[in-house]
C-alpha cells in the first residue's frame, strides 16, 4: 500500500463506552446472583469485604458451574436471563447469556429478552438491550450453519423482526435515558429493515438522537448513521 492509498483509508470508528446507569441496581443484581446459586446449589461465597473482590469471586464460581459441558436444571433459566438483564456490566452479562444459550437455545434466549424489552421495567429494558448484544450464536454454531446452509428457522426471523420493531418504537417513545443509551448501539436505522409504515420512526429516531441532551446518545449516533 502506498502514501495515497494509505491516506485515503479511514480511520477506525471510536465508540465512546456505555455509561454507568443512572440509578443504582445493584442490590437487585446481588439478589439475582443469590437466585442463581440457590438453583445451582451452589454455596454463595461469604458477605464481601470488599465488593468488587467478592463480585469477582462470585462470577468465577458461576463461570465453572456453567461450563459448556454442565448439565443446567431446568429452572436455571429464567434465573439466568434475569441476572444477565440486571447485570449492569454490559461485557459481564454474557456469562449468564451464553450458558442459558448453549443449554437451552437461541430461540429461546432471545425470546425472553423481547418480552423484557416489551413487558419489563426500564431498568429491565435497558438490561434486556444490553444482553441482547450477546444472544447470537456461537462461533462453533456459526460455523456448523455456514457448513449445512441451514437458514435461521421461521420463529427465529420472527423473533429477529419483533425485537427490531419494538427497539424502534422504544426508543421512539421511552424517554428514559438508559432505555435510550442501551437500544441505540443495537438499533437498526435503516427504513429497509422495517415495513413502510414504521419508516417516520425511523426518521424520528434519528432527529431525537441527533438532538438528544445525552453527549453519549448524540456521539453514538452520528458514527451510526453519518452526517
């Protein structure tokens, strides 16, 4: 590659890091890791000297305890996808998406955090939008679709578009600040991913982010959709 050609490449895009939430949802965090433990029987570590080192202990424990080789009990599920939405750690929470995914499904995961994103509180949306960004398939899966050419099923494409559509509107009319920070970087604004009568939201999610108070909201969208 020479000077020019080396020139005329861009540069990176830089995504500023999701915020820390606005409200504090810790304490039900901690009560959803207890829930898990309890469904695992597992023994929850002792009361933290300090907090971030018992946290960290507490997610090794969960780490190996749900190894894809572990046989999770039915009723881990929904404890699972409930810690993952009140994970407030946007990387963490795959911890909790992935095991659920791998034992459970992709269908299935992926439901569950629609009817959040449809039916939760907003700190239950925001969480549900957070973890969606992990509830894909697997590299392993991937791999053995590309290999069979075996297209997405039915319900999933379903799925797929109902999650669309209810971010789009959510975002649209849910003024809270984290629904909006964690449906944005997932949202998808092209009036080709949705049917005509939903391509005005379209238009109007961008003027609001564009215009929106948030410095966070406006950086995000304007490397989303340009100028």
């Amino acid at each position: 590659m020479d000077r020019n050609e080396a020139a005329a490449v861009e540069p990176p895009q830089v995504f500023k890091p999701l915020p820390d939430r606005t409200t504090d949802g810790q304490r039900s965090f901690y009560d959803c890791l207890a829930e898990v433990f309890q469904v695992l029987g597992l023994e929850l570590p002792p009361a933290p000297a300090d907090q971030r080192g018992w946290e960290d202990r507490t997610r090794a424990v969960l780490r190996k305890a749900c190894a894809p080789a572990a046989n999770l009990p039915e009723q881990s599920f929904a404890a699972l996808l409930k810690t993952a939405v009140h994970d407030p750690d946007p990387s963490f929470n795959r911890q909790f998406i992935e095991p659920a995914r791998d034992r459970f499904g992709l269908l299935r995961v992926r439901t569950a955090l629609l009817e959040y994103l449809q039916l939760g509180t907003n700190a239950q949306r925001a969480g549900a939008a957070r973890a969606w960004y992990w509830a894909r398939f697997s590299t392993k899966q991937f791999s053995e679709q590309q290999e069979t050419g075996q297209p997405e099923s039915g319900d999933s494409q379903t799925v797929l578009t109902e999650w669309n559509e209810t971010a789009l509107r959510e975002f649209v009319t849910n003024e809270d600040l984290d629904v909006r920070r964690c449906i944005l970087p997932g949202l998808r604004l092209n009036r080709s991913a949705y049917p005509p009568d939903l391509h005005p939201l379209v238009t109007t999610a961008i003027s609001i982010a564009r215009s929106h108070p948030d410095d966070y909201i406006r950086h995000r969208i304007e490397h989303q959709v340009g100028s």
